[in-house]
C-alpha cells in the first residue's frame, strides 16, 4: 500500500513542477483572521517549514527518523486511528484484533504519511487563509507553486485544537483527503483479505517481522 499511496500523491500532483525545479520555501499570505484562523496558519506555516528544512537534507535513516518524530508529536494519531478504521470493521473484529490494531496504529501512520508528507515539502508551499469549519476545527489552505510562482495545485491543512493543542488531523491535496483515502484502501483490504491481512500490512509498513 505504500506503492499505492505513493503513487496517489504522485497523480494528485502531475500538473505540479518537479522538486527539482521548485526549491522548498514557504510563505504566508496575511489576511483579516480571527485568533483561532491567525494561530492555524502560523503553525501549519511553522510545521512546514520544519518538514521542507528536514526534506531538504540528503536521504536517509537520519532524514526519515526526523520527518517521523515531527509527525509523531504534530499529528492527531488518536482522532486518525477511529476514523480511518470504519465502524463496521471494528464492530466485526475480535478484541485481540483491534488490540493489535490499536498498538501499531501511531507507527503506521506516521510511516505512512512521512513519505507522502516528504513528496509535498520538497516544493513551494504558499500557506494563505484558514477557514474554521466549526470551533477547533480549521482548515488552513495553500497552494503549491513552481519555480515562476504559478499555482501547481491546491494543499489543504486541516487543523484540530485538542484540549489547547493543535494538532494536524488530515492534508487534501486538489480535495482529495488523506484520511479518506487511506481508509478506503483499509476497508478494501480487509474486505478482501480479512483483518489479519490489514495487521500483516500495517507490521510490514514499519519493518515489524
């Protein structure tokens, strides 16, 4: 699944110029936002620029060990872990399953999301208004950029504040969310294969053997 999720970052950006051509940078569009908005942007800005500083260094173990731990302490693992497991499928499993479950999830998304996450960062990214869906709830927009400053393609932040601490939740680029997709791609594996198939995934995803 990591060939798919690449390969669906991948699609979602074919009208976006090369890393190569874009350097990574990102600016911040001011705008009339109320304090909540204001605070969304800035750290959706902040926590880009951390991952494009991190993406710009050589690859390797100590470039994938950075991008992890950032995600490990900014993204909303515990909201991703009941969403991205459907209802259905968690009614259907044994308690040990989803014990299992459960206890690899933290790893596995962040595996899973670091090389999505370094696929974006490696070009310029435009953080400009945020929208509060509900209180708490922000979705903080940008644009992706080439090297002539056109817009490449849209990348939406969605940006939860968790007992006063935000937290990134899920990323939608030209509106196709991240969470979305992984779940669907969860539900069919399971359907398919059963949950032990989705365990035996989720262990290979973070080289548990």
């Amino acid at each position: 699944m990591k060939v798919i999720a690449a390969i669906a970052v991948a699609t979602m950006l074919t009208a976006a110029s090369s890393a190569a051509e874009d350097a990574a940078q990102t600016t911040v569009a001011v705008a009339d936002q109320s304090a909540a908005q204001a605070g969304a942007t800035n750290y959706v800005s902040d926590l880009v620029g951390t991952l494009s500083e991190l993406a710009a260094t050589p690859q390797g173990a100590e470039r994938e060990a950075g991008l992890a731990a950032v995600l490990r302490d900014r993204i909303a693992t515990r909201r991703m872990q009941r969403y991205i497991l459907s209802p259905k499928y968690r009614r259907e499993a044994s308690e040990a399953q989803l014990a299992s479950y459960d206890e690899l999830f933290e790893d596995y998304i962040v595996a899973e999301w670091a090389g999505q996450i370094d696929s974006l960062v490696t070009r310029t990214i435009d953080v400009r208004e945020a929208v509060e869906v509900k209180p708490g709830d922000i979705v903080v927009r940008s644009k992706i950029l080439n090297a002539r400053g056109s817009e490449r393609a849209s990348v939406d932040w969605r940006v939860l504040d968790i007992d006063g601490e935000m937290k990134l939740v899920d990323v939608m680029i030209n509106g196709a969310s991240f969470n979305v997709d992984r779940r669907a791609q969860i539900s069919a594996l399971i359907a398919n294969q059963g949950f032990d198939a989705l365990l035996a995934h989720m262990e290979e995803s973070i080289g548990v053997s």
